[in-house]
C-alpha cells in the first residue's frame, strides 16, 4: 500500500547534534516524509532556526534534503500503533528526548487492523513513553485527514477519542498536550490521498511549531537553547555532607569506597560513609576523601561523558556550580550531572548531560 513506500535518501541516522533541546518526531511514513524526504521537519527546522531556538532531532532514522539541517528521526513507512509500542522504550531510553512528537495511526486505519482497538492502544503507547521519559513533554497529533471516505470516516472515528486520552493523562499528572493536526490539513493537501504535498507538510510544521512554543521549555528558550541553570550561591568553603538524587533519593557516591584514579561516581542508598561526603573549596570543587575531585573523564564536553574521580588538578573539568534548580553544572563541559535515561537503581554511573531541568539532574545537600 502506498503507506509503505519509503522516501528516497532514508536511512540509519547519522547523530546529528548541535546540543541543543532533543526532539523526537515520531510515528510512521509521514513522520519519514514519504513522498517529500523530510516531510513536516523541513519547515519545523526552519521555523526553529528563525525563532533561534536551539534544537536537536533525535531518532534512529535518518533522511531529508540539506534545508533539513538535522535529519534523525523515528519515522517508520507503514508501522501501525502497535508496531511503533513494540519498539519505543528502546529508542527513548537511547535518546532521551525531552520532547516527542507523536503522529501514529494512520496504518492501523489503512490496514483495517482492529481500527476500534485503536484508541486503546495509542493510549497503551502514550503510557509508555511517559513512563519510560517521565520528564519529556509529548505532543499528540490526531491524524491527518484521508481522501478514502470510508477512511476517513474512520480517521474521524479515531480523532474523536483523542482529546478525552490527552486529558485522561493530564489529569493523572502526565506532561501531555493534543495537538489537532487534522484540522489543520484537507484533502486538498494531499499528493497521493495518504501523504501530504510540501505545502501540507509545511501546515503540519507550523502546527507543530506553535504546539511546542505554547509550553514552556519543550524547545528551550529562543538563542539559547535549553534554558541555562540560574547560579545559586556556592556553599561555604568547607561545607560537607551528601549530595542525594532528587528522582532517586539515592547519594552521589564513589563505588566501594575506592580511592583510585578513574573509579566512575554512582548514586547508592544514602549511608553517611566518607565515599558520600563531599567538600565544597573555594575553588568550586567537590572533594571527597580530601584529595580526590569530582572530574569530568578527560576534559570531555559531549554528553553521556563519564564523572569519576581523579586527584584535584584545578582544571576546570574538576569544576562544578550550584544552580537554583538543583542541578549542579560541570563548568568545563556546561553540562549538568546526570542519572542516565532517569535510572534510579543503586550502582547507576553518572555523566554529564545536557541540562533539562528533569528529576535525574536535580541534587539536593542533605
């Protein structure tokens, strides 16, 4: 079926990064851009780069033209909602994104595949990426309209049940917002009955663009990115104590008491040992046993890089601020400490990420 035609120039992504907020486009050929590469991300991307927001496509897939200046995505030609479920906790754990962009179920429609079970599972999907990034903001489209009229019948049927999920999940104090795609396209739109023309896709852009400047911090803020952490004041040279997880409520703590170079920092149940005291200097360290930093494995700026301990250089990747939010930020890297993929089990290792105000980059001195 023509769902499942796959545009020219698709492929692997390649992980383009240039830092800023990760957005994940998600769904099915017209997240890929069947019949336009690219599709709605072209004019997305262009709307972002005009508004001087700071953004980062993520997905394990990869097409679109060069006025695509980021082509990841997790866009899959002829996926139906349960297919898409099968596979998300795996690509979100991955990526992390801190916002995703959910258009799915225009194949279930397509495929006559148990289309009244359809709410059911997008409700089923949205369950799982909440649970999976608690801490994203996920955008859910209804779908697009079809030029079938039994199908769109259909799509209607579907869309109806859309709105009532969305608020559903809301209520229970999910971070989910409806975004009503179908009325922002017609038939009129659509080059082969299914799939939108470039000007279709560009409506669907800026619906999308408006969805995510309406809540604060899914994109960042324009010409910066992700929001930067305000300072807070340093604690007092000399200040000691435990550093615990917010989402965790698990310590900063350096794996079996060990001493040497290079031993990577994890979060551990909070037992008061000298492996969980950590010294503010007013060089903004973090001393722990007296003589050995908190450090930034080689200097290194990108995320997912290691901390560890090291003996105390005064290089700025042994440099940590306090921020009012509770995050704490490596200076070197102005990346902020983090829990991996909001992992909350003991013997986790930390990195640097960059900095996305969620619970697994919120520390509190206790």
């Amino acid at each position: 079926m023509a769902a499942t035609v796959v545009a020219s120039g698709a492929g692997v992504a390649a992980a383009e990064s240039n830092g800023g907020v990760r957005v994940m486009p998600l769904g099915d050929s017209i997240t890929e851009g069947t019949q336009v590469p690219g599709g709605y991300r072209i004019g997305l991307w262009q709307r972002l780069v005009s508004g001087r927001y700071t953004v980062d496509f993520v997905g394990s897939q990869f097409n679109g033209p060069s006025s695509l200046g980021d082509h990841d995505h997790q866009g899959h030609p002829g996926w139906r909602i349960d297919q898409i479920d099968a596979n998300v906790q795996g690509w979100l754990r991955t990526q992390n994104p801190r916002s995703v962009l959910l258009h799915i179920g225009t194949n279930d429609i397509l495929q006559n595949y148990n289309v009244s079970g359809a709410p059911g599972r997008l409700s089923s999907l949205i369950d799982k990426i909440t649970s999976t990034v608690p801490n994203a903001d996920v955008f859910v489209a209804t779908i697009i309209p079809l030029s079938n009229s039994g199908q769109e019948n259909a799509a209607r049927n579907f869309n109806a049940q859309i709105p009532g999920i969305v608020q559903g999940k809301v209520n229970s104090g999910k971070k989910v917002h409806l975004v009503d795609m179908h009325a922002a396209l017609t038939t009129g739109d659509l080059i082969d009955g299914i799939h939108p023309t470039a000007g279709g896709y560009d409506k669907m852009a800026a619906t999308w663009y408006r969805a995510l400047q309406s809540v604060s911090g899914s994109i960042g803020e324009p010409g910066g990115g992700n929001p930067t952490p305000t300072p807070t004041p340093t604690p007092p040279t000399g200040t000691t104590s435990a550093i615990r997880g917010v989402g965790s409520n698990r310590c900063l703590d350096v794996a079996n008491v060990s001493q040497t170079n290079g031993t990577q920092v994890q979060i551990w149940d909070c037992n008061g040992q000298t492996n969980q005291q950590w010294t503010s200097t007013a060089a903004t360290e973090l001393r722990v046993y007296g003589n050995k930093c908190l450090d930034v494995a080689s200097a290194a700026t990108a995320d997912g890089s290691k901390v560890q301990i090291w003996d105390c250089n005064g290089q700025n990747n042994q440099k940590w601020r306090f921020n009012s939010d509770g995050s704490i930020t490596a200076v070197g890297a102005n990346k902020c400490l983090d829990a991996p993929n909001y992992s909350t089990a003991n013997g986790v290792k930390l990195q640097i990420w960059s900095c996305n105000g969620g619970t697994n980059q919120r520390w509190t001195r206790v």
